[in-house]
C-alpha cells in the first residue's frame, strides 16, 4: 500500500511539505539569523534584505519568530496526537473484547467527550488547571481521543465479526498469522488516515489556544502567539498575519492531503479514478476499429 | 408472517414513533449526567477557590477557610456534587466568584450573541454544504466532482481563527465594508445585525460547509448505487423524481448526522471568533472567566455547553429517525 | 477452455428483417463488451419472444445472463455496452432509443423482478407507497384511486392482509411477500413483458414453488411474455417453452424444453440435466421414454 500511496502525486506533494516543515522543526530555532526575544528600534518594519519577513511591534524580526515558533507549534502537536492515540484506540479496540458493560460505558464517554465543544473545554481545562503547555496537551489530547477511539473500534468489529477471520481460524491459521494478514491490513489504514487528520486537527487547536494566550508563558513565540499580535497592529500592518497563517495553513494542508492520499491508496475511489481513463482509452480503440 | 389487525398496526406505529424518540433520549441522559459530572470535577479538581480573588492579599489561613465555609466548599465532593446538580436542574448556575453575580443571568444575555453566530454559521454551513455535495454528486468522477472536493478539502483545513483574521483584514480594515467588530441586536434591524454577524458566521462556518458538503456527496453516490435505485429506474420513474425521493432520502442521513456533530465545533469555534470579532458573547466570557479562576462562571458556561449540544443532537437523531426509519434499527 | 460459437438446434432464430408481429422481444447476435477490461463478456446471444410465451436462461454465475437481461432493459453497468448485434424491443431497436424513450418503456411496457427482492425497495418509504408512487406517476391516477389499485393488485398477487402490508416496511416483510409485492409494481402498468431475473433463487424452496405458481397465474392470465432466469434448470423446466444455456457468455445450446431436457445435444447441457436428475427433474418430465 506504501507503494501505491507513493505514487499518488497528492501524497508526493504532501509528504514533501512535511518534510521540510519538519527540517524547520528542527532545525528553526539554529536557522533564525535573529534573536526572536530581542526587540529593537525598527518597529512594524515591512520586509526588507535585513529583515526578510519585516519586524513587529517590539522590533523583533518576524521571521525569526516563526522559525522559533515551530518546534512548540509542531511537538505540542504531535504530543497531543499521540496523547489521542493512545486514549482513543486502546480503549477502542478493547471495546470489542472485554463485554458489553465496558462497551457501553466507554461508549457514553465517548459520547460525552464528542458532545463538548472542543476549545471552550480545552480553554477551560487549560486555564483552570494551572495554564501550562502540558495541561493544554493532555486537555485536547484527551477532547480529540474519540476520534481515535470511534475508528479502532469500527475497524475492529468489521474484523472480529469477519467471516475470512473464522475461515482462517478454522483452517487453524495461528493468531499472529491472522493478525499480521488480516487485522494489520483492515485496521492499520483508518488509524493511519484518522492520525494524520488529527495532526491537522491538532495543530489549529494548538494555535488556537496560543492564540487566546493560553498554555505559553509570553514572550515565547508561537505561531497562533504570533498572530495574535498581529491582529492587535491590523490597521498598521494589515498583510502581517499572511506569514504565521501561511505556515500554519500549509502544514494542516499537507497533513490532510496526506490523510487524503492515504485514504485513496487504501480504498477503491484509487483504482476507479485510473480505470475510468483507461476504460475511456478502450472504448474509443473498440469503437474505431 | 402472521397477519395483522388493526390495533395490531396502531400499536407498532406507536411503538415506532416510541423508539424514535426514546433511543436519542437514551443516549442523551447520560452525556448530559457525564458531562455536568466531568465539568464539576474538573472545577473541584482546579483547586482554585474564591478565598483568594476576593481577599487578594489580605487572605490568611483563617479568612480563607472562612470564605470556602461559606461558599460551601469545605463540605464532601459527592454532596457538593448532588447539591450543584439539583441547583442546575433548577436553571441556576450559581454566582460568580468574581463579582457575585448570578452566572445564569449573565450567560442568558451572552448566549443569545454566541447563538446567533453559531445560527447563522449553521444555516450557511446548511445551505452551501447541500449545495456543493448535490453538486459534487450529481457530476460524480468528473472535473466537477474534484474541483468542488477539492475547494472543500481546502476550507476545511482552513482555521476559524486565521479565516476570521482575513475577513477582518479584507473586509474590514482594508476595504472597510463590514464592521470589524461588535454586535447589534436583531430587533435595531436586519441589515445590521447581519452585517454584524455575517464575517464571524462565516469564518465559521467553513468546516461545517465542507463536511456537509463531503458527508452529502459520498452519501449520494452510495445511495445511487444501491438497489433500490435500480428498482425504481425498472419501473420507470424519471431520473429527477428518483434523485428528489429516493437518493436524497436515504442519502441524507450522513450528511445530517455530521451537522450534530459540528454543532459543538460551532460553539467552541466561538471562542476564538468572539475574541477576533468583539462580539461579547460567552466564548470570550468563558476565557476571560478561565484566566481569572472563577469556577462557578467556567462551569455555568461548560454546562450551558453540555446542554446545547445535548439539545441539538437529539433534534437532528429525531428528524432522522422519521426520515429514515430503517436507520433506526441499526447501530 | 472457451467453448464452440452456438450450436443452433430446431428452429433457428430469424434474422431481425423477418419480424413477426407478435414479437415483443428480439435478440440478434447480441454482444456485451466490458471497456475497463476490454474484454467481450457476452459472446452472441439470439433469441425470440412472443406475446404470452416463456422463455428461460439457464446459466451458471458469470455466464453472462444477468448482463443480458440488463441489456434488454437498458441498464448495463458504467462502462459496460453493447458492442455487437441488435436488441428489438416492442418493435423499436433499443440502440435508437433515448433516456426519455427508455425511462417511458420501462414499467409500462417491460418490467423485471430480481434477486434479493428486499433490496430493491426503498427502505424509508412503506412499500405500498412505493407502488402508490408508480401509479401516481406513470399511470396518472389520483392518490386515492393509486392507493385502491395498489391493494387490488398486493391481492392479485395473493399477499393476506394487503391494506396492512401496504403500511409495511420493507424490513418488517418477509423475502417471499417482498417478492410479491415488486411482482405486483412490476405488473402494475400493463407491461407487455416481464423479466425475471433469478427471482426465486433467495427464497425459501416452498416460497419459490409459490412465487413460480404466480408467475405462471401472471403469464396466462394477463398475456405476458417472460424471461425466466435461473442458475437452477427445474426452474426453468417448470415455465419455459424454449430455454438458452449459457456459458462463458456464449449460447451453448438453445431450443424447446422438451428437446432440451430429453435430447441434450451438447455436454454441458447433459451435465446440468443429469445434475437436476440427482434432485428430481423428473417431476417436471414428460412421461417419455428417455434415455439420458
């Protein structure tokens, strides 16, 4: 399936961004040419061959800023994924196997957690519980798990109540033989598409609190810190929030194109999509000859 | 199959019209119960108290534990618990910690703001969602049926936040049309109103428009795929009626049950437009709220939350349900 | 290993030129070409069917008889046509026909039934609304004169109690008053043929010796051609006056009944016929001296 998905030109494009959002990861904070916590006398500065991105309202180079910004924008998201990974698909799969009180509960938790919007809780939960980065994680991580939790457990059931998984128990296929051919194959594809839309979904909630200023202690910079500023100045500088949003968009981009081309690769839509054209090719070979 | 009288019809209708409402009901009583527990939990578990923001520095042990003793915070978890749940089965919400006003009546006054914005996001979400999803089924696997999948995968991804902050830019700052911020009640007029809400409503109703739209097309295609399609085209129904009657009714079920599920991204999305926006509205009420550690107003607004959402829910698996009563025996 | 092109016993279908005027439907050479796969699915297939006679196919899955009957009602799948020969429906060469000529043939003047009959109704309407719907639309009754039709005909085709399955679910039905109930819409219009494609294979076996009593009530009565088909050879020998065996898309043996059941010419056709012997297609054989 990899193979397949590689050759899609939407998951060429999209794992190209990510990779080079994450050399800035890692790279940003050694890249920026300046100090992001320095200010200086050349306030709201539009772009320049010093200050390729312009300067804020302190006088720090924006450019800087977002380069500093990127290793909490992007490892806060990808804790939080994790986070909801883990809570959503471990209970999910369970949900299954261990009866169905602890089907039903877990289900009305999931509901619950569905039925809370989203930032009011996470804004609540990170305010509340001593605005740290860490409690804004486990908040959204926590808010977000159903996801995880929804797919695994669809995924699962179609498994479990499979009849090629019986066959293959009655033809006394071993357990690791069944889950390696079968379970991998049917779960491993919606967790891989809910993963990388949750990175998406993530990364918005993230900039979103940072955004409101909650969960960063200022004057850290963050993407959704940084465009918070720039609202402020609007009437001055009116194209200053194009940068940080632009950065923010391409990555939660990539990451659904990803969610996309994977979920192409895996199911049939792939397969129509390329037999329509060349149906169309035989047709008007048959139809002229 | 046995035959069946008349009463015999009666009482399974009234049975079906039971089950149609009582299943979402079933649901929903518990959400609503786990939800209020995990909000007061989560006020318990903050530790916060009013002690401090209404004594600031004058706030020795024994003014502290004075002050919790007469909020009533010094008695077990589960009584504090039953006590505050029987206070909001009665409509009251407690009094802030801040300045003692009663929560209720200030979220009554708010609510009406973040709802309006959340209506009129819906009915946009509703209106352009339909419109692309019939537009993108009708022209299935064509350049069509990407274009518009395409377009909606794209504002999907787009955050209300940073879609608020370009309406604002575009619209309000630079081409000065709309305002940029605060709220104008309906009754001074529609055009005012509107005009008000129109960009917060759209920043976000983005997600919305394009799961609608997503939700509604691959509901169509499938359902055009199905048997009964079949059926009704052997028996010489034109294609319009077959679209309008039999896709669009069984097709329509996904697209609505993800309306109940954006309604509470519509909400918390509120918190981020109301900041960018002015709107005074319970979003920002719930940060400003938050920041300042005065529990009971944080869990007014998670409540009012809980039962909005609760709400709404049960209105679209009801409609469902009439809609598509063979739905209703699954899942 | 593909088989021989057909071998025509008995009267050999005539060209489409010699039309008779009792000829409601007319297969001539009849090919089906898949263009995902470029391959010809259907290989040939000639038949001839006049008012009030049964024809049946009999074929095992994949012979290409389902593709056939969706050709005749003009329903093939995407990317699947016909490549090959003509279709004669009610005089009219289907090849001619526009989306408006077809969706005003079908129903009025050629219906079908298939398999799974549950799932060719929808399942949010009661089915007799579903019926209600067809006479309303195609027949221009009123709601009360389609709704009075409706149960006359959920009686015609013997379903107890029709004011209440009128009222009915499809998931509240039985698969054999289900069938019933798409006979009678199919039947609802006065269509001059019916197609009934493996129509009783998901039912149980005394419900299909039923739903075959009505078909052949159906076809006496109100003059209706049919085709029959059926994986299942004792099906088709009940009804049928002629019968095509298809294999692999290719007609292997076509002719009478009769001829067919005592007289097989070819070796599949022996092979289904010894196969039905097994599970008793004697009922269904004339007492003649039979050598098989």
């Amino acid at each position: 399936m990899i193979k397949v998905l590689l050759r899609l030109t939407s998951a060429r494009i999209a794992i190209g961004a990510l990779l080079a959002i994450a050399l800035i990861t890692v790279f940003g904070p050694v890249l920026a040419p300046y100090d992001p916590l320095q200010g200086s006398d050349l306030t709201l500065a539009g772009p320049s061959a010093q200050h390729w991105l312009g300067t804020d309202y302190t006088g720090r180079d924006v450019l800087s800023r977002i380069l500093a910004g990127a290793p909490l924008s992007i490892l806060s998201t990808l804790e939080v994924t994790g986070i909801a990974l883990v809570l959503g698909t471990v209970p999910g799969i369970l949900s299954v196997y261990l009866g169905s009180v602890f089907e039903w509960v877990s289900l009305r938790l999931i509901d619950t957690l569905v039925a809370l919007p989203f930032l009011v809780f996470a804004v609540a939960m990170t305010a509340l519980l001593g605005n740290g980065i860490t409690q804004a994680m486990i908040a959204v991580g926590l808010l977000v798990a159903p996801l995880f939790y929804r797919v695994a457990r669809a995924a699962t059931l179609t498994v479990a109540r499979s009849q090629y998984v019986e066959a293959a128990v009655l033809a006394g296929a071993s357990t690791g033989w069944i889950v390696r051919r079968h379970v991998w194959a049917k779960v491993l594809p919606p967790i891989a598409i809910t993963l990388a839309t949750t990175l998406g979904v993530g990364l918005v909630v993230i900039s979103s609190l940072t955004f409101l200023g909650i969960g960063v202690q200022p004057p850290a910079p963050t993407w959704g810190g940084i465009l918070a500023s720039d609202l402020d100045y609007l009437p001055q500088k009116a194209y200053a929030p194009i940068f940080p949003a632009v950065i923010i968009l391409v990555t939660v981009l990539a990451f659904n194109m990803l969610a996309d081309a994977i979920r192409d690769a895996a199911g049939q839509s792939g397969r129509a999509l390329v037999g329509a054209k060349a149906a169309r090719a035989n047709r008007a070979r048959r139809v002229a000859a | 199959m046995a035959t069946l009288t008349g009463p015999d019809l009666r009482r399974i209708r009234t049975r079906r019209l039971a089950v149609s409402v009582g299943k979402p009901l079933a649901v929903f009583v518990p959400v609503f119960l786990l939800g209020t527990f995990f909000t007061f939990l989560l006020g318990h578990l903050s530790g916060r108290s009013p002690a401090y923001i209404q004594l600031g520095d004058a706030a020795t042990p024994e003014a502290v534990a004075a002050v919790e003793h007469e909020w009533g915070l010094d008695r077990p978890f589960l009584v504090q618990y039953v006590d505050w749940l029987g206070d909001i089965l009665r409509f009251d919400l407690g009094e802030s910690w801040f300045n003692g006003h009663s929560v209720a009546a200030v979220l009554l006054d708010r609510a009406v703001i973040t709802l309006s914005a959340a209506g009129v996001a819906l009915v946009i979400g509703v209106v352009a969602g339909f419109a692309l999803g019939a537009l993108a089924a009708r022209f299935h696997a064509t350049w069509v049926d990407r274009a518009v999948t395409g377009f909606t995968t794209t504002i999907s991804v787009l955050p209300p936040f940073v879609v608020g902050i370009a309406l604002v830019a575009v619209f309000a700052v630079s081409l000065d049309l709309l305002p940029a911020a605060g709220y104008v009640p309906l009754e001074a007029g529609l055009g005012p109103w509107l005009s008000h809400l129109i960009l917060p409503a759209l920043a976000l109703s983005f997600d919305t428009v394009a799961d609608v739209a997503r939700q509604l097309r691959d509901g169509l295609v499938s359902a055009r795929r199905e048997n009964y399609v079949t059926g009704a085209v052997v028996r010489g129904l034109d294609p319009r009626r077959i679209f309008f009657v039999h896709v669009l009714r069984n097709g329509v079920g996904p697209a609505l049950a993800v309306l109940g599920l954006k309604f509470p991204a519509l909400l918390g999305g509120a918190v981020v437009t109301e900041a960018i926006f002015g709107l005074s509205g319970y979003g920002v009420f719930a940060t400003q709220a938050a920041i300042r550690g005065d529990v009971p107003a944080v869990q007014g607004v998670l409540v009012v939350s809980v039962v909005l959402v609760v709400v709404f829910n049960l209105v679209v698996n009801i409609v469902l349900n009439r809609l598509s009563p063979a739905a209703a025996r699954g899942v | 290993m593909s088989q021989a092109p057909a071998v025509e016993s008995g009267p050999a279908p005539a060209p489409a030129t010699d039309a008779h005027p009792d000829d409601v439907l007319v297969l001539d050479g009849v090919r089906i070409h898949d263009d995902l796969s470029d391959t010809e699915l259907v290989h040939g297939v000639s038949l001839r069917l006049r008012r009030g006679g049964v024809v049946g196919i009999v074929g095992e899955s994949g012979s290409g008889k389902s593709l056939t009957c969706r050709a005749v009602l003009g329903i093939l799948p995407d990317l699947i046509e016909v490549s090959g020969g003509s279709i004669t429906l009610l005089g009219r060469d289907t090849a001619t026909l526009t989306r408006r000529d077809w969706t005003a043939l079908r129903g009025a003047s050629i219906g079908a039934v298939f398999q799974d009959p549950a799932s060719y109704l929808n399942p949010s309407i009661t089915v007799g609304r579903q019926l209600q719907e067809v006479l309303r639309v195609r027949g221009g009754l009123s709601r009360e004169d389609a709704h009075r039709r409706a149960v006359e005909l959920f009686d015609a085709v013997h379903l107890r109690e029709p004011e209440q399955v009128y009222r009915q679910y499809v998931h509240e039905l039985s698969g054999g008053m289900l069938q019933r109930v798409l006979i009678a819409i199919a039947i609802s219009l006065d269509p001059e043929i019916l197609i009934a494609d493996e129509a009783t294979t998901a039912l149980d076996a005394t419900v299909q010796a039923e739903i075959l009593d009505l078909l052949a009530e159906l076809t006496e009565r109100l003059g209706l051609a049919l085709v029959l088909v059926s994986h299942d050879l004792a099906v088709v020998a009940q009804l049928c006056d002629e019968v095509l065996v298809l294999r692999d898309g290719h007609v292997v043996e076509q002719g009478p009944t009769g001829r067919i059941l005592h007289d097989p010419q070819e070796e599949y056709t022996r092979l289904l016929v010894a196969e039905h012997e097994q599970y008793g297609l004697e009922r269904y054989l004339t007492p003649e001296p039979s050598h098989v």
